[in-house]
C-alpha cells in the first residue's frame, strides 16, 4: 500500500523518520509531499495513494476525487474540522484522528501565554502571579487533563465544565466540576476554552458568558477561532478595560486589537499549540501506527466518520 504524507506545514524531521520506519516496518511504501503550493499539486500525488496523513490540510471532495484508490485518511492531531467527513463516507475511507497527542503540548503554550500576559509581555513592570487564581476548562478532555495537571502544579484552583465527561474523572484529577457553563465563566478569572468547533459550539464564546467572567478575567483560546463570535467579544472588551484575550490562532478582525487593545492580547503568528517536536512525533507516528494497523486488521478504533 502507499501511503502518502501530505503537509503544507511540514512534519518536523525527526518525526518523517520515525513515520518512514513505521510504515515501511509495516510493509507499506511511504511517499512525502511537504510545502506544497496549490491543491492541484497534492492532487497529482494522491492519485495513486491509499492512505494518507495530514495536519492541517484541507481534505475535501475535491481531493477525494482525485485519489480513487483512497482507503483511509488520518489527520495527525486531535482536531479534525479540516476533514470532509460526509465525502469520507460517501467514497467508503475511513477517517481517523489521533487523540492525546499533541495534548501536553497545547496546554503548554496556553500556560505560557498564560504567564505572559501574567507578567505583562515581561516588560519589567509588577505583575501578578498564577498562584491563587482559579482556572477555569471548558471542555475537560485530553488537553483539560493536562492543563488540570499543570495548574495544579502551579497552585491554582481547577474548575471544569463538560457535560460529556464523568464528573469521578474530574474530582480523580483534583478539578471541581460545575454543572453550568455559566457557573464555569462567573467563577473563573481564566477561561480556557478546548471545545470542537461544530455546528452546537461555533460563535457560543461570546457576550452573554464573557460578561460573567470576574474583574481581571482572562479568556484563553488553544481551540478554534471559529468558537468564538468575534464581534461580540471586541464588544466586552470594549466594555471592560479589564479583559485580555490570548488566542492561538488571530481572529478575523485582528487588526482592531492592534488599534483598541495595546497590551490586552496576544496572538500566535501562526496557529503553534502542536508545534513542538515531541507533539510532532507522537501525533505522526500515532497516525502511521493507526493506518498499519486498519490494513493489517482493519482496526478503527479512532474512526470519526460514520460508515456507509
């Protein structure tokens, strides 16, 4: 089987080396497409392509079309919104993701930020600590859980809302559950948000929940800018002199932070939270083990797709 790896952002190199051995060790051929510059370039390679692994890149109907051997796709990370899931299915390939690999490192950067903005950009200036404060995680999955670890660590107070995670995996990892959104943002002056982007979350972050947020609050963002209704949080800010916003990726209207809210914000120059190399390894070698596992077994066990 050939399995191309397609990335416009590039696998670090160590990482293509451990996919290389873990495919061939498989049995399989491996074929690289880094850096390419249009769609029709990734077209032309995955004609003859039955497998394929991808970060950030777009696989759409489009792609699918011009891939007619195409059995299986990861993308390598959690995320998956880059991903046609109705074509996946329509033309029977399986989609996967790799969940749990690139966690720590996400919640890394959000703690990073975190202190940044603590510190005040490290201007020389008095800040103020982490210590004390209470961290609030919307959504309590694999990155939650390492932001729950670090937190703790850092002596903060932990409170997550998710109404799809047992409230016992929570209190296990010292987090105190609430049972609202809205108990979550009045109670925490961080918000971290590490919910999907789908059709029940996109433009949820927004004026009603950020108003609750206590004096000083702090709105962090590893997820998706698609998640928050951007117009609606420049109008909080706006409002409260006291509100920053750290996101991993810049809004849309970027360009009015610049002008409104020197000193409030921080944005990634480009979307970072799995850029380390141990993510790098871990999420892409995970998507070459998942793939010589599905043609060896047929294993799906990381299927995000429904099946035909």
């Amino acid at each position: 089987m050939k399995v191309l790896v397609a990335t416009e952002k590039p696998f670090a190199s160590a990482a293509i080396t451990q996919i290389r051995e873990a495919v061939e060790k498989g049995g399989h051929e491996m074929v690289l497409l880094e850096k390419y510059k249009t769609p029709q370039e990734l077209y032309a390679v995955a004609g003859d392509a039955d497998a394929m692994i991808v970060r950030s890149d777009i696989v759409d109907a489009a792609l699918i079309g011009a891939a007619p051997k195409l059995k299986i796709v990861v993308r390598a990370g959690a995320g998956y919104d880059n991903l046609d899931l109705n074509a996946c299915t329509g033309n029977n390939i399986v989609a996967m993701n790799t969940p749990g690999q690139n966690s720590n490192a996400v919640a890394e950067l959000a703690f990073g930020m975190m202190l940044f903005s603590a510190r005040g950009g490290f201007d020389g200036k008095t800040g103020s600590e982490l210590m004390g404060k209470t961290l609030g995680l919307h959504a309590f999955g694999n990155v939650g859980k390492c932001m729950a670890h670090i937190g703790t660590g850092l002596g903060m107070k932990i409170l997550a809302f998710d109404p799809f995670v047992d409230r016992k995996i929570m209190t296990d990892a010292g987090v105190t559950p609430v049972e609202t959104v809205e108990d979550l943002y009045s109670s925490c002056q961080y918000v971290s948000l590490h919910i999907p982007a789908n059709d029940r979350t996109r433009n949820s972050i927004g004026e009603k929940l950020l108003s609750l947020m206590p004096p000083g609050a702090v709105l962090v963002n590893t997820a998706r800018k698609e998640v928050i209704n951007e117009a609606e949080l420049v109008t909080v800010m706006e409002k409260r002199s006291d509100m920053k916003y750290l996101s991993d990726v810049a809004p849309d209207n970027a360009e009015l932070y610049a002008q409104k809210f020197a000193g409030r914000y921080f944005f990634t120059p480009k979307k970072m939270g799995a850029q380390t190399e141990e993510a790098n390894i871990n999420a892409g070698v995970a998507a070459a083990r998942q793939i010589v596992s599905f043609f060896a077994t047929g294993d799906e066990t990381f299927r995000v797709n429904k099946p035909k």
